[in-house]
C-alpha cells in the first residue's frame, strides 16, 4: 500500500518538535536541510510551514545580517496556552453572567402575562388586523399605478 503523507497539522507539529529538542536558534537553511532530511518534505513546504509557524507566533524569527534566525521555546508555548485559557475562562464567565442575566430578565417579564381570556382574544384580534393591514397595502401598490403624483413624476 501507498505511505500517506504527512497533514499540514502533523508537519506543524514535527516542526515545533524540533525546535523544542534542539533548543538553539536556526537560520534558514540549516533548518530546512534538517526538516527536510527528518521528514522527507519539499524545501517550499518547510518554508511555507516555517512561515505559518512564525505568523502564528509559535516560533520566533529575527532578520541577524543577512539571514534569518529561527527559534523556539517550550515555556512560550506554555505560556501562550495559559494565556489563551486564561481569556477563554474569562469569557465562559462572562458567558455565564449574561445567561444568569437573561434568566432574570425573562422571569420579570413573566410576571403579569398570564394567559387569560382577554389576552387571547386581544391577540386573535391583533392577529386579524395584521393581517387586514397586509391585505390593504397589496391593495394600493396594485392601483399604485394610477396615483397622479406617480404619472407626474414619469412625464417629466
């Protein structure tokens, strides 16, 4: 059977890996060798992978001269996961505040609406000249044509 290659995800990872066991800063080329001899990809795919790694902010990259130097550290990683837990926490909270809230809120708006007699038929009757509204307005748009103002406007 064929050998499937690796995913996008996979690379990423197998990427950070190396930064991680290896500790040093790389420039360019010495890391896309050592990829690329690990994990048997195409020097483009390094390079794109590299780059989403940097823009993700999951590696650093610092232009030293004339070349580019890439790094990696564990504590970043971690610290970047706890900050990222950190807001979604902050934001399940907040979450949880505003459905308290809202819960509240539907409760007051209960009280005083039961369903009585008057209510029904006050409903049916607003049902019923929303209804007649609707039929009134498909009325004037069909003799719309006819408004004087309407046939001004067209002449000039």
């Amino acid at each position: 059977s064929k050998k499937k290659g690796l995913s996008a995800e996979e690379k990423r990872a197998r990427m950070m890996e190396i930064f991680f066991e290896t500790l040093p800063t790389f420039p360019l080329r010495p890391c896309q060798h050592r990829i690329q001899k690990l994990y048997f990809l195409a020097a483009m795919s390094v390079k794109e992978i590299l780059q989403s790694l940097v823009d993700d902010g999951m590696v650093d990259c610092e232009r030293i001269g004339t070349s580019n130097y890439y790094w990696a550290f564990p504590s970043k990683a971690l610290h970047a996961r706890k900050r990222k837990l950190e807001i979604l926490e902050s934001q399940l909270s907040e979450g949880s505040q505003k459905h308290a809230n809202l819960q509240k809120s539907i409760e007051k708006a209960k009280i005083g609406r039961h369903e009585t007699e008057e209510r029904a038929m006050l409903a049916k009757e607003l049902s019923s000249l929303q209804n007649q509204r609707e039929q009134l307005k498909t009325e004037v748009e069909k003799y719309k044509e006819c408004d004087p103002q309407v046939i001004e406007e067209m002449r000039k």
